[in-house]
C-alpha cells in the first residue's frame, strides 16, 4: 500500500495529476501507465521509483532522525518538487520498461552499459557490472537524471 512518508513522496492521486498534465496520452509511456488497470500495480511501481530514489548519494543529512524517507534533509520541512516528480517520472519510465516486450526491453548495448554491464559471456552465461551503476538505476531515466542532478552535485544550475 502506497503511504506519503513511509515508502513514497507523493500519492497515486498527485502521479496521475502530473502524468495527465506533461505527458501526451498517446506518448508511449502514457500508454503504458494507463493501460496498467490494479491501482496496486500502480502503487508498486510509485513504490519501486521512491525505493531507487532513497538509495542516490544525496549530500546532507536527514531533517529528523524520526523520519523513514531521506528527504527533507538538513532541516527543511519541505520535500523539494524536483524528488516528487523525479519519483513519479521515474514510475511513468518503469511502467514504460515493463510493458517492451522482452526482446524490446534491455537489449542494446548502450541500455546495457547504462544499467552498469561491463562484460557478458554466453557460454556458461555470465556477467560483470559496475557497481556504481548499479547503485544509479533511478539515473537510467534520462528525465530523472536530469531532474536530480542538481540535487546530487549539491548545486543548482544557472540559467
């Protein structure tokens, strides 16, 4: 069950809201979020895009020692709008991931790399990965990265 604070930033009510105002309803990721008919497969994936957030290198602390999620940190009240809709893009993306079919999904060489593969081999499979990349997996989006990025560097850009 999704729950604001515990295992998620905002509520499924806000991601639709957001979806249905900066994403076409045509777009394939659109597609691929409406045609998701169990809110529960919603939530989970609201869930999933809050859990690969929590684990990004954001620098600073906590705002409490109380509260379970990491943000807000260094004694705001306040969870900046950039990591709500990082979570909600980053769920509209996995919905999206979820829905290529299997030859689709993960298969070119560059998706590989950025999912932090640095060698396969077939006989007797095996594979290599970065580690630092594995811990990026909310970066794969390239929406998300854009939108965290100034929160990971510490810095914000200047127009």
């Amino acid at each position: 069950m999704l729950k604001r604070g515990h295992n998620s930033y905002v509520t499924l009510i806000e991601a639709e809201r957001h979806i249905n105002l900066r994403h076409a309803g045509t777009s394939a990721p659109r597609q691929a979020w409406d045609g998701l008919t169990h809110r529960r497969d919603k939530h989970r994936l609201l869930v999933n895009a809050c859990d690969m957030i929590e684990q990004l290198p954001f620098p600073g602390r906590k705002s409490t020692t109380a509260q379970i999620l990491v943000w807000p940190r260094d004694g705001s009240r306040d969870v900046p709008q950039t990591i709500t809709h990082a979570q909600i893009e980053l769920a509209l993306w996995l919905a999206h991931q979820e829905a290529q079919p299997p030859e689709v999904a993960g298969e070119s060489r560059a998706e590989l790399i950025a999912q932090g593969v640095t060698s396969a081999r077939i006989g007797k499979w095996a594979e290599s990965y970065d580690s630092n990349k594995q811990q990026q997996g909310a970066m794969q989006s390239p929406t998300v990265a854009l939108l965290l990025k100034p929160l990971l560097s510490g810095g914000f850009g200047i127009c």
